[in-house]
C-alpha cells in the first residue's frame, strides 16, 4: 500500500531537513525560483539501491508532461546520494538527518516541489512512460477528483498488486484485485473509494484542502495506512478518487517489511485503528467491534508465539485514542463500497 522505511532510525517526525527542528510547511512556496512544471515527483527513500535507480529511470523517461523529481531520503546507510547524483543529475536529492518513515518524507517533498499535480512513487516502483501524464489528463478533465492512480502490477507484470484501495468486513482497507490476474481490473476508469501511495498522483489544492497542521499526510503514521487515512479524509471532504488501468505501473513490493514483520505487522495494526477512530462514527465502529478486533487477532495468529503480543500493545493505545475528540465533520458510517463504481 506504500513503500515501508526501517524504523532503525528514530521515527520522531519533528526533525527536519538538514537537521533542523521543526517541520516544514508543505504548502509554503519554495524561495528559490524553479522552471513551470505541470507534475511534481516525490519518491521516499531509504536504502533503495538499484530499485531506486530502476524507479527513477522511468521517472526521467516521462512523457507528455513538464516534470520535476526530487528524492527525500530518510537517513540512508548506503551511497545512493552519490549514485543518483552521478547517474540522474536532474533529480534533486534532499537527504534527511534522521528517518521520518514514508508519511514525514512526502510531506517534506511537497514543501520543496510547485506542481499542481504531485506524483508519490514508492522507491521500489517502475511507471511507464505516459503513467503521469495519462492521470494528469484524467484530473485535469474532472475537477471533483483529488487524486488518481494506474494498474499497478507485481514486479513480474502478470499479477495486480493494486488497482486501488477498498475495505473488508474486518475494518482492514485491502488493495484491489491483489494477487489476479493483470486483466481482472477494470478496463476503463472508474471511481475507487481510495488510491495507493505506491504510485499516485494527487490534486495539490486537494491536498491543502484536506491537510492538517499543513500537513497532508499523518506524520504520527510513519508507514502504512497514511494513504488509507488520506484517502478517507479526501471522501469526507467531498472529493473523489480515480482508478485509470490505462496507466501501468510496476512493484516490487515490502522490500523493508519484509526483513522486520513483527514491526510492520505492528504499523499496520497501529495505524488502521488510527485511520478508524479518525475517520468513522463511533457508534458504527461499537457495532462492528467484534470483526474489527477478530482482525488483529488473525494477524496475531499468523506471526506465531510472539505476535500474541501485538493486541496487548495495540488495543490499549486505541482504547485511549477512542476516548479523544473526534475533529472535523461528516464521519463516515459506513466501510467504503468493496468494488469500484463505473
């Protein structure tokens, strides 16, 4: 659902740029002058290596649209500021003093970029070449929409990895048409209740609309389920989201998750409850308790003997969120529909 940053480094959001305290405004006009751009592109990274390399290569290969591209990088250990300034010189690389995970380092990227339109790509992600201008037409076309994502495919290109984002009975989001084949999805545009940061592009206005603090992205997320929470603060404020399979994109998918699972299985578990208590009328979510709760023990359960741990640590921190003022209007009462609308 969005690429996932190690949380060796310390996940505290508040340390900026270059070692600075405090967090900079995502919204606030960049000082130094830059050429008219239509697409801004933002990639996290941390110790991305060569997939890093594969994405901006297709990035640098867009067509059809004035594209800038710039890299927020969380504080990596290995030399890819060096390999992207000797291999990509137009792309601007902002290393950071410490990880802000994937929700902080986004934020950061939209302070420093000016396009109307901002393109998140996760670092372990390949678009085509017309990818960012196939869904610029698509938001500039219909102005109702905040964002907009493509077919993106598992990195061998026969499977979907998502084509967008629903929900479960469970209160879990879920990517669409994981795991089918390439051609399951849609074959023409459709609404979608939610869009994946794996490769997305965004309405900058849309993005100011919604943004808390100035922030369009939950720093406190860190990783996983920001795109979820984003996603549903867009629908309640009115906006809608856009499925278009004519653009493609590629993943490669929990290249961090993938060596600490305990901790993701944590984000995940964390963060949905967040996005749940956030987002959802509390009167809906006590009446479906019982599966919401069910979700995190099957979790549990598939990360054997310790994962009985996760409830402990999660279900307490909920219980205090739920007693917290809920802010904003028009909460949701009902889990997004599970397919896409024509």
């Amino acid at each position: 659902m969005n690429t996932e940053q190690s949380a060796k480094s310390n996940s505290n959001p508040t340390e900026a740029y270059g070692g600075e305290r405090g967090r900079t405004d995502p919204f606030a006009r960049s000082p130094e002058p830059r050429p008219e751009v239509d697409v801004s592109a933002v990639v996290v990274n941390r110790d991305g290596g060569e997939a890093l390399a594969q994405c901006l290569a297709s990035l640098v290969a867009q067509e059809g649209v004035s594209l800038e591209i710039l890299v927020v990088d969380n504080a990596s250990r290995g030399d890819d500021a060096a390999a992207v300034r000797e291999r990509f010189p137009s792309v601007r690389f902002v290393p950071l003093s410490r990880n802000l995970g994937f929700a902080g380092g986004v934020n950061e990227g939209i302070a420093r970029t000016s396009g109307p339109y901002v393109l998140v790509v996760n670092n372990d992600a390949r678009i085509a070449p017309d990818y960012a201008a196939r869904l610029a037409a698509r938001l500039s076309f219909d102005e109702r929409l905040a964002g907009a994502q493509g077919v993106v495919l598992r990195d061998d290109g026969q499977s979907i990895d998502t084509a967008g984002l629903s929900w479960n009975a469970r209160g879990e989001a879920i990517p669409l048409y994981a795991g089918q084949d390439r051609f399951a999805a849609p074959t023409e545009a459709v609404e979608v209740s939610g869009i994946s940061a794996t490769a997305a592009l965004y309405r900058r206005a849309a993005l100011e609309d919604v943004a808390a603090g100035a922030r369009a992205f939950d720093d406190s997320f860190f990783a996983y389920y920001e795109d979820v929470d984003l996603s549903l603060r867009f629908s309640r404020a009115g906006w809608r989201l856009a499925f278009d399979p004519e653009a493609v994109a590629f993943h490669r998918g929990s290249m961090t998750g993938a060596r600490t699972p305990w901790r993701r299985a944590l984000w995940i578990a964390r963060n949905r409850w967040r996005t749940l208590l956030k987002n959802f009328d509390r009167g809906f979510l006590r009446s479906r308790m019982g599966d919401l709760l069910r979700a995190d023990l099957a979790h549990a359960r598939a990360l054997g003997v310790a994962g009985w741990i996760l409830p402990l640590i999660v279900w307490p921190g909920a219980a205090i969120r739920s007693l917290a003022p809920v802010r904003g209007d028009a909460l949701l009462t009902r889990f997004p529909a599970a397919l896409p609308r024509p």
